[in-house]
C-alpha cells in the first residue's frame, strides 16, 4: 500500500464525526468565554502540518500540551524558541547527550525532528492555562487513537517510542510484527530516574530503522 502525502484523505471521515465537532465546539464556547487555551487555534493541528503519512518515521507520544504561556506550540515536548527548557525535555537531553553524544542544545523547538518524520503527537491536543489535563474529557484521546490506528496501517514501518503508563497505553493499538515499539519510563523528574535516563531509546531508534531500509534521525538540534 502507497503511504498517503496528506492526512486530510486519511482523517476526513473522523473529522465529520459528532465528537469531533463537538471539540471544536467545545474550544469555541471557551474561547468565547476568554479561557486562555493553548497551544494558539493555527498550531492545534501543528505535528500533522510538519510530518507527512508519506514521511513518517517514528513516533514520540506525550500526554497533553504545556499550560504556560508562550510555550505549546503543537509538538509534544517541544516549547518555542526563546522559552525556557522545561523539565521533562532537558532529561530528554541529557539521554540523547548520554546515549549519541548529542550536545545539549540551548532551545526547546523540535522542528527539526518533526520536519525529518518524528510524529511528535500528543494524546490530547489542547490545554487551559496552568490546568494540566484541563481537556482530558473534551474527546481528543478518540482522535489521537484514530491517528495512531491510521499510522499503524498505513506505514510499513515506523518506531513508536512510548514514555511512561498513559504512552504505553496505546501500544494495545500497534501491530507488533510490523513496527517497532521502544518503551520507558516518562522523562518527568519523577520519574525518569526509574528507567529513562540510560533506555538509548535514540540510537536503538535508529538501529531499527536501518534495519527497515528507513534513513537515522539526525537528534542534533542545532
């Protein structure tokens, strides 16, 4: 099976889906209502816009956005150049250092690794200012395991690195024989010294990869 360019052919049927307007609803009412919700309404969809189904290599699963000001933009883990690393991404730095020697970089944006195929996908997609899991009810997860279902039938071969018990979750709906599946622990101070720090989840990703035929990630950010 050709992979698809786009994913509006792949996604189009569950965008016409009652629960899916129902989110959009849902943002619009509390837009309405002057609730700050992140990241900004253009970025929602970010991680589609910047990997294809066509070039889809791996994907990193986070749970839902930052819920500061300034910092979600659509990538899981990623924040906009300028704002401060926070905690979960700089471990996530200090194990790719650790693991391929990457120097530590002084930004958050993983534009980069998006723009190579890294799905950097969270499970729900928008957030209300400083409440984490704020739209944890709204519908997203239906979505975002549509998407993960999607990948998992649509691409011959990619690597799905599952951080902590909500990531790991969604292993249920991946195809074992046909894709790769990393897990540990989440990269959260709490819990990253239990397993993350020292997994080598970016070196064991690209060995699988060259196993498949696919090209390595380059994980510098520059």
């Amino acid at each position: 099976m050709k992979t698809s360019k786009d994913w509006a052919p792949l996604l189009a049927e569950e965008k016409r889906q009652p629960y899916f307007q129902q989110i959009l609803s849902r943002l619009n009412e509390l837009n309405h209502q002057g609730k700050a919700i992140y990241p900004p309404q253009s970025q929602i969809f970010e991680a589609l816009k910047l990997t294809s189904p066509e070039n889809l290599k791996v994907v990193i699963l986070g749970q839902d956005p930052y819920h500061g000001i300034n910092q979600a933009h659509g990538l899981s883990f990623s924040v906009q150049q300028g704002i401060d690393i926070p905690p979960s991404l700089a471990n996530i730095y200090k194990e790719l250092k650790q693991d391929l020697g990457c120097p530590i970089p002084k930004h958050g944006c993983l534009e980069s690794w998006a723009k190579q195929g890294v799905l950097l996908l969270n499970s729900i997609l928008t957030v209300e200012h400083g409440s984490p899991l704020a739209h944890q009810s709204l519908g997203w997860e239906i979505f975002t395991d549509k998407l993960l279902e999607i990948v998992n039938q649509n691409c011959s071969h990619a690597v799905f690195l599952l951080w902590g018990k909500n990531a790991q979750k969604k292993a249920a709906v991946i195809d074992k024989t046909k894709h790769t599946i990393l897990l540990a622990p989440h990269p959260s101070p709490l819990s990253a010294y239990r397993g993350f720090l020292g997994c080598k989840h970016f070196s064991l990703c690209n060995k699988a990869l060259l196993e498949h035929g696919q090209t390595e990630i380059d994980w510098t950010i520059s």
